[in-house]
C-alpha cells in the first residue's frame, strides 16, 4: 500500500510474476516427481477474475480465498495544490481544511481522529445543533485558524456540516464561543 501514490503497473505486475513463479516452484518441489504439472496446476491454481494463475484455497467454512494480486491495487495519485493557494492566507484557510479533510479518511490516524471527535462532540454539529451523518457529510474545522499559530490537533478542531462551515468562514464568527455554550448547557 506504501506504494500506491506511484504510477507502478508495470512493477506490481512484475511482483506478480515473481510470486506466482515462486508458487509455481514450491507447488512442484513439494510434489516431487509423484503429480505432473498438470495435477499440480488443477489442485492449486484456477481462473479468478480473468487471470488463470491465481493460487487458492478454502477456508474452514469451505468459503474460497485467493492470493491478492498486486497489479490489482488502485493507484491514488497525489492530489496537487492549487498554484495561487496560501496556507498562511485566511481566504485560503477553508480550501486547505477540506483538503485535510480528504486526506485524514484515506489514513487510519486520520479516521482515528475523525471518530474521536465525533464522539466527543456526541455526533452534532455545534452550529446548528443538529446530527452529523454522512449524508449530510461533514467537514473539520480548526478554532484557533492555522495561520493564527493554531494546531492540528483534538482539542483544535471541531466537526461541521458543509454549510455551517462555510457559514463560519463568511461571517468570521468564532466556533469557539458556540462550543463553549454547548460544553456548559451539556453540564448542567
């Protein structure tokens, strides 16, 4: 998965030939002389998804699994900066937020972020007070505003629909004050 940013058919699919002849090779050391490379091809190998050379086996349910092949993997390509945008610029502070935003569900740590912060904010949106889904989608939004010296991090950022985040950033209204009267209504 590491590689996945590159544009590597060419390399994965090498990989698969270099896997499936090793496969090949143990598959017909380990049955000596005893089975032809007929046998050997039938009990091991099958047609799956176009390619004939797949290894397979069953599980204990009797349910098939394949051996991954890596020419299969979906390349990502990097998604580029637009030219004229200024991370330290708060014109260009929600075009880099929502870039986050898609970078942190590609990433585990990203998701783990995400998961937390919709929980401690219990699934509402702060702003309008209403649930967070994903139908409505969501956006993350930093308090303190990164050109302002503010910090990626949980205690920073809060989760948004789309449309009270924009709400936010065309009216210059702070969240932090909408939080902070949600965190003493929640302790009362």
């Amino acid at each position: 998965m590491y590689h996945r940013m590159d544009n590597s058919k060419t390399t994965f699919s090498y990989i698969d030939h270099k896997i499936w002849q090793m496969t090949w090779k143990w598959a017909r050391r380990r049955h000596g002389t005893r089975k032809n490379k007929y046998w050997v091809a039938d009990k091991y190998y099958r047609r799956h998804e176009g390619n004939k050379w797949t290894m397979f086996d069953y599980d204990t349910n009797g349910n098939l699994i394949t051996l991954m092949s890596a020419s299969k993997v979906k390349i990502k390509y990097h998604t580029h900066i637009r030219g004229s945008a200024n991370p330290y610029d708060p014109i260009d502070e929600m075009y880099f937020e929502q870039r986050g935003d898609r970078k942190m569900v590609q990433q585990i740590a990203g998701r783990k972020m995400l998961t937390f912060l919709y929980r401690n904010q219990k699934g509402i949106c702060p702003i309008c007070c209403l649930n967070i889904t994903k139908e409505t989608g969501w956006e993350t939004h930093h308090i303190v505003e990164k050109h302002k010296g503010g910090k990626f991090i949980y205690e920073n950022l809060v989760m948004l629909h789309p449309v009270c985040h924009k709400q936010v950033h065309s009216k210059y209204n702070t969240v932090a004050k909408k939080i902070a009267a949600l965190a003493k209504s929640d302790k009362r």
